[in-house]
C-alpha cells in the first residue's frame, strides 16, 4: 500500500515537473500563428505542415484549429493549445493580435510560467512586443526570443541584439547565429554543439532540409561561400569573446533572454529552439499568495481565476471563469473552496479545458488551465483551493486603459439597466469605468485597452440589456493611479490636458493627454507618487 502510494507521488511529482505552461508575445504579423502551427507539428497534433494561416485568415486560424481539434482529440482553442512533445505536456496561452487586443491579453501573461517572444528579423523591437514584454518584466519570468522570418531580408544580427538590450533592457545571449539572411540566408551556427545547421532553400517549397556540418569541417567555405564563412569566423570571434556568458539563473528571472534566430515559415530553426526552450526554460512556478508562496508541488490543490469569458454559448448567455492551476491535482467533482465568496462549491458543471469546444476533463495539474462554467460568483484573481485552507494568491494587476471614452445613454428612463451594465462588464474586466467626482456630471468614462472593446461594450448593453449609447471618444492617451490616497486631489497644480477621475472602487486617478503633461503634473506637486498599475 505504501509502496503504492510512493509510486503515486512520484508520478504526480513528475505529471507536473514536465509541464511547461508559456505565452507567445509579438507584435501582430510577427509569426507567431506560424510558430504555433509548428510546435503543434512537432507535438503531432496536426499532421501536415504547409497550412499556415495568414494575417488575413489568422481569425480562422482558431475556428479551423477546433477541427483539429476534434479530430485529433487534442486541446486547441482561442484561449489555450495543449500538447505533449518530447514528454512534456505544454500549454500554450494565447495572447490576440491587435485586432483583439485587450486587458485580456495582459492578465493571460499573469497565468504564464515564461514566455517566448517572437521579432520580425527585418523590423526589431515593435510597439506591441514593448507593450507585452513590460508585463512579462512585471511577472520576473523567464523570456525567449525566436527572431523569425530569416528566409527574407534581415537587419544586422549585433544591431537587433543590441535593440533588444538598449530598448527592453534585457541582456541577449545568442544561442545560434544566423549566416546571411534572405535569397542569400544559409543556415545558422550553434553556439553550444558548434556546429553549422545549413538551410538549403528549396525553390518556395515550405519546409527545408537542414544539414549539420562542424564548423572546423573543411567543405564549409565552399557549403556557405567564402563570404559569408569569413563573416561567420568574424562574428563567432566577437559573440565568444564580448557577448553575455549563459546564466541559467538570470534566464529564470527574466535578466537574460536566450536568442535563437529561425524562420517559422520554412521550418527552419523551429524544433532546435522548440527543444531547447523545454530544457531552459521552468517547470510551474511557485506563486505568492497571502500564506507565502504555494509550491506547485503541494498536494492541496489550488488555482486562481485570470479571465472571464462571457457569453462564449449564445444559446445560454453564460460566463466562464478560466484558472490556473497553481498547485496539486484537480478532479472532476471535486469539492473546492472559493476563497473570496467564502463558499465551499463542488465544481459539477461541466468543466471544460479551454473555450467553445466542451469538452469534460477528467484531471488537470498544476500548469494547466481549466475552464469553469461561472454563474456570476467569479471576479478576477479570485482564489479556489482545497476546503480548510484561506489563503489567497496575490492580485492581477489592474493595467492601464490607453483609449478613453465618454459613455451616454441615449434613453435616460433605462438608467438602472445601464449602471447594471456597465459594471457588470466592467467586472469581467472587459473595460474599466471612471466618474468624475468634482464635476456634478452623471456620465461616465470608458476607459480600454484595445478599441475594440468599445464595439463589444456597444453590442452587448444593447443585446443584453437593451440599453442604447453613444460614445464620444476623449483625447487622453495614459492614466495613473495615485498611489498616496491620503492626498487632497482638490489641491494639486495640473495642466488643462490633464483630469481628475476616480474607479468604482475609489482610487483616485489621473488622465493625461499626452506625457508631456505628466511630467508637468509629477515636476509641480512633489507629493504626488504616480504608478501605472494598479494592485488594489
Ligand atoms: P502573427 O500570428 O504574428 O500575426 O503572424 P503570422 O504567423 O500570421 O504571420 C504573418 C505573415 O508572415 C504570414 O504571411 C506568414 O506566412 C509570414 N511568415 C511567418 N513566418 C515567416 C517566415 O519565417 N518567413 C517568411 N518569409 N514569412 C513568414 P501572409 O502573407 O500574411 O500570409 P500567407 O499568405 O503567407 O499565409
């Protein structure tokens, strides 16, 4: 009996040690849809390569994905891929392109364990990937860069490491090195195994064949040309004596980020990186809760609620409250404690792995994220864990809207519905509400962080609570909190592109035009402490 249940532990320990729970961040168009598609090759959950989605098919990409899905028997949907490759079982978390840019994007990175950012080799650093990765700093993770697209014309590999370095403050430690870029692309070097992986284009056929040479074999020269060899020795020269040694240390608390160049389109690159990634990158990390940190390893149970999805069934109008689990083992049935609402539930609803596809699990482990039906009992960062224990995991930060709007109701007689409506979206987290304390003004502001929100904010308080209203977009770009509560807003020196407004909860908070009247209001009134999320 012992015996048995050693056997037990140790399956479990090692159900969780090889899970890998990631998020891929880039700016839209990138490649990561492509990237994605590849992993999912490798993890055979799709049999042939070639399909890749396009920008203008990306919004496809998911719903023909669901097919996979149902024929293969694999996890995939909007919200997360599960799949075993290499005997790790990896979830990869979704995080939408522009179109669908939301706070959602951001809280999806709070359930991530690291993540792998994707640049486009001939553009660098762009605004999204800067959004993102700022979110990942926050979270002290582990962060990944596959610079892609190396099939086309690239920049100069020193000049994107060094924006990489200057303009996210992370430090590069090149795992492999691209040889040329291009028409004239020919493989990269390995820093580790030294040796050449050659890339031989195959006439706009998609997937390339890949050959290792070493780098002392002497058919290199001729294999990539006597150019491009000279810059190699140049180059591996330089990367060996002045770039950053490999610290697996600082590549767990996001310090270091590996760099691995590749082309996602060509498949070149992608299962060396897909491989490497698994080995350095961690395990489900330990996560801060208000009982110190919960080890994943623990045998209670536990999770915490990061994204709440309305009306995902129309038929239903119902919500589901997407968790990740933290610690221990999760059963279907099973009786859990809801920490905020201070209830023990049994989780009978069907619980489903991931958005509109239902499928009942069965077990779930630490890593992974399960989908709960939610009758309206759920807010983000809402702790669940086994019965007897209290604790609760550390808040999801409140993150800064960056497009305002000014919300009217066009038939007044409907005001109950409209506040009703609002906050109840607002506390989804779909879009932050904002009143103005001192103006005697009734409406509200609208704050979100991608437009689209607006739209979803439109359609769903006329469909679901038979409210019409008219928005009128405002002019400010960023907020902040005011951190010091204590201090008398009436008082302060601000700028007329600057406003006083307040949460539902009562924070006080500032909108600004534009930074340069931020600077103006923190240079005038040196109380005031400014922050840009907020934990409350
Ligand atoms: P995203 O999810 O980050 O938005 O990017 P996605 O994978 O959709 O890729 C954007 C475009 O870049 C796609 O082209 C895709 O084929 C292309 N792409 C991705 N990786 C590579 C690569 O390694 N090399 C090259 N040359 N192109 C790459 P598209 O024209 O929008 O679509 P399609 O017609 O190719 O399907």
């Amino acid at each position: 009996m012992e015996a048995m249940e050693e056997s037990f532990l140790a399956d479990y320990q090692q159900l969780i040690e090889k899970r890998r729970t990631f998020a891929i961040i880039s700016h839209p168009d990138a490649g990561k849809t492509t990237l994605t598609e590849k992993f999912l090759l490798y993890g055979g959950a799709i049999a042939l390569a070639g399909s890749v989605k396009g920008k203008k098919t990306a919004r496809h990409a998911v719903s023909d994905w669901m097919e996979i899905e149902k024929q293969r028997g694999i996890s995939v949907t909007s919200s997360v891929l599960q799949f075993n490759y290499d005997g790790y079982c990896i979830n990869i978390l979704d995080t939408p392109g522009h179109q669908d840019f939301s706070e959602d994007t951001y809280r999806t990175l709070m359930a991530a364990d690291s993540a792998v950012m994707v640049i486009d080799a001939s553009k660098g650093v762009e605004r999204q990937t800067r959004k993102l990765f700022k979110v990942c700093l926050l979270r002290d993770i582990p962060i990944f860069t596959f610079i892609n697209k190396m099939d086309r014309d690239a920049r100069n590999p020193f000049d994107l490491m060094e924006e990489i370095e200057k303009e996210l403050g992370i430090q590069t430690y090149p795992v492999n090195w691209p040889i040329g870029c291009g028409k004239e692309f020919k493989g990269v070097y390995d820093r580790h195994r030294r040796e050449i992986v050659s890339f031989t284009a195959n006439n706009g056929q998609r997937e390339v064949e890949a050959t290792e040479v070493e780098l002392s074999d002497p058919n290199l020269s001729a294999l990539i040309g006597e150019e491009n060899y000279n810059t190699l020795k140049d180059d591996v020269e330089l990367l060996d004596g002045a770039s950053y040694e490999f610290d697996q240390e600082q590549v767990r608390h996001g310090k270091l980020t590996p760099v691995f160049f590749g082309s996602a389109l060509t498949n070149f690159g992608v299962e060396p990186f897909l491989r490497d990634f698994l080995k350095m990158t961690t395990s489900p990390l330990p996560r801060k809760s208000s009982e110190g940190e919960i080890n994943p390893f623990s045998d209670v149970f536990s999770a915490f609620v990061f994204k709440i999805q309305a009306n995902m069934n129309k038929a239903h109008r119902d919500r589901i409250a997407f968790m990740r689990i933290c610690s221990g083992r999760f059963e279907k049935n099973m009786e859990v404690y809801h920490v905020q609402g201070d209830k023990k539930l049994k989780l009978s609803q069907p619980q489903q792995m991931m958005a509109q596809e239902r499928e009942v699990i069965e077990e779930a482990y630490a890593g992974d994220i399960i989908g709960v039906f939610d009758p309206g009992i759920y807010s983000i960062g809402d702790t669940i864990c086994t019965p007897g224990h209290k604790f609760q995991f550390e808040g999801i930060p409140t993150f800064a809207p960056e497009h305002f709007a000014r919300v009217r109701q066009l038939d007044t007689l409907k005001r109950k519905q409209f506040v009703k409506g609002t906050q109840q979206i607002a506390q989804e987290g779909a879009i932050q509400i904002f009143h103005e304390p001192y103006s005697g003004m009734e409406e509200v502001i609208v704050g979100v962080v991608g437009t689209l929100q607006f739209d979803v904010l439109q359609y769903r308080l006329k469909n679901e609570y038979n409210v019409e209203i008219a928005l009128e977009s405002l002019p400010f770009q960023y907020i902040r909190w005011i951190e010091n509560k204590e201090l008398d807003v009436k008082t302060l020196n601000l700028s007329s592109g600057t406003k006083v407004v307040q949460d539902f909860k009562g924070n006080q908070l500032l909108l600004f035009v534009d930074r340069w009247n931020i600077d103006w209001a923190v240079e005038r009134n040196k109380d005031l402490v400014l922050a840009e999320f907020s934990r409350n």
